[in-house]
C-alpha cells in the first residue's frame, strides 16, 4: 500500500513538471495569436494531467503453463541485499512537508489579514467592496466561497474617478472567472508537491497569466493609458496567499502587463481556434498521462490434465545432463524429504539429510498431498532400467529404455512438480492462518469500539452537568450586572462613540481617530471591571446556592 502511494505521487509530479515545462513554452505564442485569456487556459493542461494519473491502469493479461521451462545446471545465484530506505519513512516526510507547508500557508494568510487592519464597508464603490486601515496594501480580492474586493485607505487620493472605475472592474473580472477558488486550489497543489520545484514556478506564472487575462477582459472598455496610469500607481506589496492582488508581486510581472497594453486583442475567430488548440492538448495530455502508468499485470496460469500418463512425456531434442545432487531416492519417503526440503530452502548437498527425518514428514503431510503417492510410483518405475516406455519426440514413436540422462531430467521435472504443489499448500495454510487472525482483531476492535462508546457516553454526560452549572453561573451574573446603572451608561458611551467613529472616520484626522479608540478602549476596560465584579459577585451567590 505505502509503495502505491509514493509510486502514485511520483507519477503525478512527473505528469505536473512536463506539463508545466510545455505551457511555459506555449504561453508567449499563444497571447500573441489568441489572446491572453487563452494563454490563461492554458494552465488547466498540468492538473488535469495530473487527475489523468489517478484513473484505472490498464489491464495486461500473461497466460503460464503450469509446468515451468526445465532449467538444468548451476542453482540460483544468491546477491546481498543492499541497505535501503524504508518506504514508510519516505511517506512520513512527505505528510510532514505537506503539514508544514499548510502551516506556513495559514501564516502568511494571517499576517496579510492583519497588515489590512481594521475594514469597513464602501457603499458608494458597489457590493462587497470594503476599505482597509492601510495604504500599502491592496486593491485586491480575499477570500475564496465568499470573496470580497479591498482597497487601500487612499484609494480616493491615489486614483481618479476613471482610474478607480477601472481598478475595481478588473477586481470584479477576478471574481467573475473564479480566481480565488483557482489560487486556493493552486495553493493547495503547492502544499501537497511541496518538493517540486516545477509547481511553485507554474504558481508563480499562473498568477501572471491571470493578471493579463484580467487585464484582457477589461481593456475592452477602458483607454489604454488611463490603464497604463492606474498600474504604475500601485505598490508593489506582498501578494495574499489566498486571493488575487493588484499588482503582481514582482516588478518584472508589472512590466510584463504593461508592455501587453500594446497588443491588439485577439478576434474571435483567433479566440475559438485557440480555445481549440487548449482542448486537444489537454485530452493529449491526459492520454500520454494515463499511458505512461504501469500496466496492471494479471498472470493466468493454465492447470494441466490430472492422472497423467509420465511414460508419454515428450522429450527435448537434446538432453542435458542432471547435476549429481539431484540423483532421486527411490522410495516414496525420500522423494517426500526431498521437497520438504526444497520448500525449506536447503541447498540439494543436503539430500541426505532429509532423508534421515522423511518417515516423519510423509505421515504429516498424507492428507494435505494427495497426489505425493503417484509421483513416488514414478521415481519408483524410473529407477528400473529396463523397463519399456513409450516415447513421442517431433511426431514419431519408438518404443525403448530410457537412459540415465533421460531418467534424471523427468526425476527432476516430477521434484519440480512436488515443490509446486506444496508451496500451493503452504499458502494456503498461511491464508487460513491470517483469516483466524483477522477475524480475532475484528472482535477485539468490536470490543473496543464498544468500551469507546461507552466512555463517550460518561463523558458527555459529564460534560452537559458541567455546562448545566457553567450557564446558571452565567444567569446569575448576567442578572446581577443587568441591576448596575454604570455598566449600562459604560455600555451606551461605547456606543456612542462606536457609532461617531463608524460616521466621521472620513472627516477626522488620523490623530482624531486615535483619540477616538484610546477613549473607547478605556470604556471597553472599565466594562472589563465591572463584569468581574458581577462575576464574583455571582460566585458568592452560587457558593452561597451550592451551601443551601
């Protein structure tokens, strides 16, 4: 399972890097044929490639006889395995970065928010349109199911009444065309290939391209040189990780949007021919995607005809010659020893060996070989040496002795036979062993899911008699602070001034506004006191409660 898994992310970090490299090379001649906007579609090539990678593999199908080619000669070379990593580890490092890169993302995000300060609504520049504390951040787009378009504390000052309606119209084309659930999406794909240094660079131009094609959607009612005057008018700040900023953050980005001012936009044929072209590269690319994954390998082995007639096994054209360790022992208990033996792994020079101990494992394993006793017959007929059998070879029949060579080949086709089907059965035995076990873990697990809910039922009536308590604390001090005639004139002078800030921040100066909060911060303290007296004051009362 975990080799699935780290086989499966490279394949997909495979499929992303050769993607994002073709639409680093297709983005420049496709805005100057079709159009920025196109180019921007361009990008929907690396993560459908990357879906491509998680459907089903295809499917080949390897048919084996069920008697396997007859190699004679030297045994199998044994090699040392080397150290190597375990893949568990691997999996482990890469849910840790993909942890740690959520983290950082969460924290750039908050530090954005908060450089913002304190937003309020601009109801004369439209819907959800609202004005930060800061000059140095914005225009631009938060937020991703519900975004919302913010503008700087100067953003009367700074532009002009056209400037403004442009800046605005091109926040809105953001949201038209869904770039914040793409940047949240692109951030995301960042996180979980945090290793691959072709995504971060695919984010970063995908940002870019995005801008242009912003940029493209609004150029259709806007002059080129108000444009032009309102993007050298902004800053260039730190970009929200979860949103669209205006402008890019970098100054070569903001240069490369000016200079796409001067291009004509694309007409609508170049439009549905580039349209075209993106959606024959990306089925490509899924196709070259999916190809490119391993095969699924189903092997078929076909069963051979039971009670089978040894004297007619056909012979190969040149006999070779059986190696002097497998010389088989003529009774049926030897031969039995002898694939106990190569089952157990041990080398052929220890024949002898197995012989001692073949009594034993003959009466053992009776019942689970049926077939043990027709293959000693035949190592028992073999060993006669001038016993007739018929032989087909190339078409033709003869009727002789078979010799020495001959004898050993099938003595060691008929062990092969044996090992075979013992292995068979000691799966099978392995099998049943692991069923017995698997079913004990799936009571134990039902035992102790049973224990868990349980406890989950103490606890949450434990924790509904602490939150019965909690509230009737919370009455009692709710009661006691209602009686306090300077909570409620704290409360309505918070107010008040709330209500003065809200209205004339416009008009005031910044030193104004300062004063301002400084006075409502300390009705807000005094608020502060008066509700822990009433707190104590109701733990007084419900001392005096829990007493009686």
């Amino acid at each position: 399972m975990v080799n699935e898994i780290l086989s499966l992310i490279v394949r997909t970090n495979i499929a992303l890097a050769v993607c994002v490299l073709l639409v680093l090379a297709l983005r420049f001649p496709t805005r100057r044929l079709a159009g920025a906007r196109i180019a921007y579609a361009l990008w929907l090539i690396p993560p459908l490639a990357a879906a491509a990678c998680f459907l089903p593999a295809r499917v080949e199908i390897i048919t084996l006889p069920a008697m396997p080619p007859l190699h004679l000669g030297a045994g199998p070379a044994t090699h040392a395995a080397g150290p190597s990593l375990d893949p568990r580890y691997i999996l482990a490092a890469w849910v840790g970065g993909v942890a740690i890169s959520l983290i950082v993302l969460i924290l750039r995000q908050t530090r954005f928010a908060r450089a913002l300060g304190r937003l309020s609504r601009r109801a004369d520049l439209g819907e959800r349109v609202l004005a930060a504390e800061s000059n140095e951040h914005g225009p631009a787009v938060i937020g991703v199911l519900r975004p919302v378009i913010i503008t700087p504390a100067d953003f009367d000052a700074r532009f002009s009444d056209e400037e403004r309606r442009i800046v605005l119209e091109h926040e809105r084309a953001h949201v038209a065309q869904g770039d914040p659930i793409i940047n949240a999406l692109a951030a995301a794909l960042q996180c979980v290939n945090w290793f691959n240094p072709f995504v971060h660079l695919g984010v970063r131009t995908l940002r870019v391209d995005q801008e242009l094609a912003c940029d493209a959607a609004v150029l259709a009612t806007a002059a080129r040189r108000s444009y032009a005057e309102a993007i050298l008018k902004t800053q260039i700040a730190a970009g929200a990780p979860l949103g669209c900023a205006w402008p890019s953050h970098s100054l070569s980005a903001l240069k490369e949007r000016i200079a796409m001012l001067k291009h004509n936009l694309p007409t609508r044929t170049q439009r549905i021919l580039g349209v075209t072209a993106v959606g024959i590269a990306s089925v490509a690319a899924c196709a070259v995607a999916w190809a490119s994954q391993p095969a699924r390998v189903v092997v078929a082995q076909t069963h051979a005809t039971p009670n089978a007639q040894p004297a007619a096994t056909p012979l190969p054209p040149d006999p070779l010659t059986a190696p002097a360790a497998y010389v088989a022992p003529a009774s049926s208990a030897a031969a039995t020893a002898y694939a106990e033996a190569a089952l157990a792994g041990a080398d052929p020079d220890d024949v002898n060996d197995a012989e001692d101990a073949s009594d034993a494992a003959d009466d053992a394993d009776a019942q689970d070989m049926p077939d043990a006793h027709d293959f000693s017959v035949d190592l028992a007929q073999l060993d006669d040496p001038n016993r007739i059998v018929t032989i087909t070879r190339n078409g033709r029949t003869e009727h002789r002795r078979l010799t020495p060579q001959e004898r050993a080949e099938i003595r060691v086709q008929i062990r092969q036979a044996m090992d075979q089907q013992r292995a068979a059965m000691a799966q099978a035995r392995v099998a049943i062993r692991q069923a017995h076990v698997a079913e004990l873990a799936g009571r134990e697990a039902a035992r102790r899911a049973e224990l868990a809910g349980e406890q989950a039922q103490r606890q949450a009536e434990l924790a509904s008699r602490d939150a019965e308590r909690v509230a009737a604390r919370h009455a009692r001090m709710a009661e006691l602070a209602s009686h306090s005639p300077e909570l409620t004139a704290e409360v309505n002078a918070l107010t008040a001034e709330a209500m003065r800030l809200e209205s004339e921040s416009v008009h005031m100066s910044q030193a104004q506004r300062e004063e301002l909060r400084e006075e409502m911060r300390r009705h807000q303290e005094r608020i502060h006191e008066i509700a822990e007296e009433a707190r104590d004051r109701a733990d007084d009362a419900n001392d005096d409660h829990d007493d009686d």
